[in-house]
C-alpha cells in the first residue's frame, strides 16, 4: 500500500476509496507509555500499531521528527504531534530571540505602546555569546538576583540563581571547554526571511484547565541555593523531605483563580488572565512567519508562567514536550480529559465542520486573528465590547458540550442536502 518517493523514504496512512472518506478505523503510533497510551488505546475505532506497521497518527517525540520527517511520505489525512522546527518557540534561547525581534517589528509597524504588549519575559541574555552584554546589565543593577538555566533541558536540572559575577566566573571555566559540544546539539535553523509567509494562518486553541504550581517550602530570596523554595517542578519537589504526595504541590487552575478573586478582587484577576492570553497570542505570533509550516502537524504546548506579587505574568518558557504523566488522581484526570479533547480538535474521524468555537474544554482564541465570544461574524472595527473567547480556569462543562456538539453534527449530517 505503500508510495515511495525514492528509497530512503516511508510511505504512511495511505488509503483508498471507502475507507479513506470514512476513517472507521484510525491506526495509531506512540513510544510514550503514561496517560497518553491509555486514551489511544480506549478511543473508538483506533487501533494501536508497533515497529514498522503503517499508521495514519503518530504521537512521536522531538528526536523522531528530527531524524525521520524528511524521509517519511504522509498521506493527505496523516497527522503528527510536532511541527518540524518547533524549538523556534520551545528552547529558551530561541523563545527570546524571537520575541525580542518581534517587539522590535512592532515597535516599528505600529508604535511603542503595541510593542509594550511584549513586555512579559524578563531581561535575558544568552551565555556565553552574550557575557559582555550581560555584565553591562548587571552592573546596572547591582544585588538583584538572576536566574540561570540551561536553554534545552528540563525538570530544573543545570538551574541556578546567583548575584554576584563571581559565580558566573566559577561557571565559565567549569563550560568554557564544553562551549564546542554545546553549539553541536543546536537543531540546526534555517535560513529564513522574517518577512516571509509561513506559519499562515495561524489557529490556535485554549483549554479550560490547567495547573497552578507551587514549591513545598515558603519562598524566600534569603537561600537562593535551596531549589525546594524556587523550583516548582513536580520532579523536584517529590524529593523534599517533607512532601505530602496525596497533596502535591498543584491546585486546579478554577481553584488557584477563585483564591486570587477572593484576595485581590475579580477585576484584577479579569486583568491578570487577560494578560495571559495575551502571552500566549504574542508568543505564537512572534514565530509565525518562521515555523515551517505543514499540514500534517499540530502542537499541544505547555506554558509555564510565573506569576509575581503584582499579579503581572511572566513566560518562562513553552514546552514542545508537557508532562504526560500524571503524578496524582487529579492529575490524570486532567490530562485524560485533556488529551481526548486534543483528538478531538486534530478529528481524525473527520467529523467538525470547522467552524466550531469549542470542542470539549478547548475554546478557539485565534483564527487568524482574535476570536469573538459572541456568536456570529466578529467585528473587529472598533473592538468596543469585544471579549476574546477564552475561559482559562473557568468552569469546563466539556461533557456536556461535547454531548451537544455530536449530537448537533449527526443532525446536520443527517439532513438532506
């Protein structure tokens, strides 16, 4: 069943007449065994391919896509997890450059007070290329703390804080013969021209929950050697001496927003979670136009922000790669939910029209341009009551919507045309 391009190449979900308009039955393809296994494997009419079976969905990791994306032939249908060069947004050192540019070209388009929308990262610099730069920041700004951290690793490994330059010192001679090895494992980047079309246009998806992280021990800046204060990662805090696993150290996003309206009031929190899509809109424009594109390929990002005593948010980063595996009950009933409504959205079955605004706990924010609430065409003239169709920590009554939007598809499915 099998087409070839040349020799090297693998052909994919190829499949004809009935079966292809169809799609009873989905044949999928994983290596990650946690949540994400047990919701392929109960989906309706999927069935679970091995080795070197033909499959029409692959949940394949980073170093997959890397070695085999451009030897594979995909079929119209086909679908995969990654876009091809997703470290634009996901490794930290290209998040930063990227955006820094993109605040740059709309300072230029469309003046200072758009480009100030960009003002959620904190100030970083890139060691050791950007060292001279960075010791001139510094010095600025004597006895604040920085954070160091290593931009393609993960679960707080390599992190550390430090103020005085002294420790940096200590750091570039323990790096300075591993500078060679470090500039290696860069994925190459190619050669593009930012004013040039790609990631076009772009439609991106909010789900409703999520997680508020927190450290097991109360954070203080008077030890910044004790990762158990400033790390939040799950990986991390599980090996305090004191860590409660049936608690953990998550709350439910509905809860986390429901205790900051009862300290700082709704209309701040309204403030603060519009802040937030608002992170989440810029950071995607700032690698439209140099994510490849292809029609193959989806993401489901993770996004970690930090939240400071204002309420202002900050991005940490976007993780290419979110944690599947559920460390709590709760946990995996998020992330079951989650992923079942991630399929959905990808509707391998081919069932939406597309022209939903949700499915299950997923809300449509971006379709090449911001999304009303309200029903009907968006009138985007004045943008006087336009509210952007998000509800991040709100109630997420996905069984329900779901139920309906299924049962309103067979109807029009069923009516005559």
């Amino acid at each position: 069943m099998s087409r070839q391009k040349n020799q090297s190449s693998k052909g994919h979900g190829v499949l004809k007449g009935k079966e292809r308009e169809q799609r009873t039955s989905i044949r999928f393809k994983t290596t990650l065994m946690n949540t994400l296994m047990d919701v392929l494997r109960h989906r309706p009419g999927w069935v679970e391919v091995k080795d070197e079976g033909e499959w029409d969905f692959y949940w394949c990791d980073v170093s997959w896509l890397r070695e085999n994306f451009d030897h594979t032939y995909m079929d119209e249908h086909v679908r995969i997890s990654h876009f091809r060069n997703h470290y634009e947004l996901t490794r930290k050192n290209y998040m930063v450059k990227n955006l820094k540019r993109f605040r740059k070209q709309l300072e230029r388009e469309s003046g200072k007070m758009e480009a100030a929308k960009c003002d959620f990262f904190p100030k970083t610099f890139e060691m050791p290329c950007e060292y001279h730069l960075f010791v001139e920041e510094f010095r600025k700004n004597p006895g604040i703390t920085w954070i160091m951290k290593p931009v393609a690793r993960s679960q707080g490994k390599g992190i550390f804080l430090f103020r005085r330059l002294k420790d940096i010192m200590d750091w570039r001679k323990g790096t300075a013969g591993k500078k060679l090895t470090s500039m290696e494992t860069q994925p190459a980047r190619a050669n593009m021209n930012p004013s040039s079309s790609h990631y076009i246009p772009l439609r991106a998806w909010l789900y409703r929950d999520g997680f508020a992280r927190f450290s097991n021990t109360r954070f203080t800046l008077n030890s910044i050697d004790d990762h158990y204060v400033h790390l939040t990662n799950v990986a991390v805090q599980k090996t305090s001496p004191d860590y409660h696993p049936k608690k953990g150290c998550k709350w439910m996003l509905q809860r986390f927003r429901q205790y900051l309206a009862s300290k700082h009031g709704p209309k701040a929190v309204e403030t603060l979670f519009s802040d937030m899509d608002n992170i989440f809109i810029k950071s995607l424009q700032s690698v439209q136009k140099v994510i490849i594109s292809d029609k193959h390929c989806f993401e489901l990002y993770g996004y970690d922000i930090l939240i400071d005593q204002d309420l202002k948010p900050w991005l940490l980063e976007v993780n290419a790669s979110p944690s599947l595996t559920a460390s709590s009950q709760e946990d995996y009933e998020l992330k079951t939910c989650l992923l079942e409504d991630t399929l959905h959205v990808v509707d391998m079955e081919a069932r939406l029209t597309g022209k939903e605004k949700r499915v299950g706990g997923f809300d449509l924010m971006w379709n090449d341009g911001p999304v009303s609430r309200e029903e009907g065409p968006s009138d985007l003239s004045g943008m006087g009551n336009f509210v952007t169709n998000t509800h991040l920590g709100c109630i997420n009554d996905r069984k329900e919507q779901l139920r309906q939007l299924f049962r309103s598809l067979q109807v029009q499915k069923k009516a005559p045309s």
